[in-house]
C-alpha cells in the first residue's frame, strides 16, 4: 500500500516518503507533510544552495541557514 501525503509544497495529495529522511531535523514532519516528489526537488536544490551561500558545515551557523532555507523551500512555516 502506498501512502499519500496533502503536500504542503505542491498542494497535491500525492506518495509519501516510505520513512523519514535520514540526518534531516524535523524528519518526522517532513515524512507526514511533503511528497516524496518535491522531497526529490529540495534534494537537488539543496546542493544548489551550499554551493551558492558556500556553506561550511564546520560552522554551526551554516546547518541553521540550510534549515532555513530547505524549509522555505518546502513551505513548512
């Protein structure tokens, strides 16, 4: 059976993530409000953006900027 999610990012009531993503704070949200689809899509965005903000994770800081934007991105505020 494959569970479907009313995904806050696209709006669609489509397929869930099978389990919460991995190393990602909030998973368990994430799991029960985005589709594995636009999980995909911040992803591939998520790349994008430490390699534009130059993100080094020796920083604490930088954990927290990628948080904020992946849930912008996700739109989980």
């Amino acid at each position: 059976m494959i569970l479907t999610v009313n995904c806050r990012r696209c709006a669609e009531k489509t397929p869930a993530l099978e389990t919460p993503p991995l190393g990602v704070a909030n998973a368990q949200e994430i799991q029960e409000k985005v589709c594995a689809a636009c999980w995909e899509e911040w992803r591939l965005m998520e790349v994008r953006v430490i390699n534009e903000l130059k993100l080094n994770f020796m920083d604490p800081e930088s954990e927290k900027k990628l948080s904020e934007h992946m849930r912008d991105f996700l739109k989980l505020d």
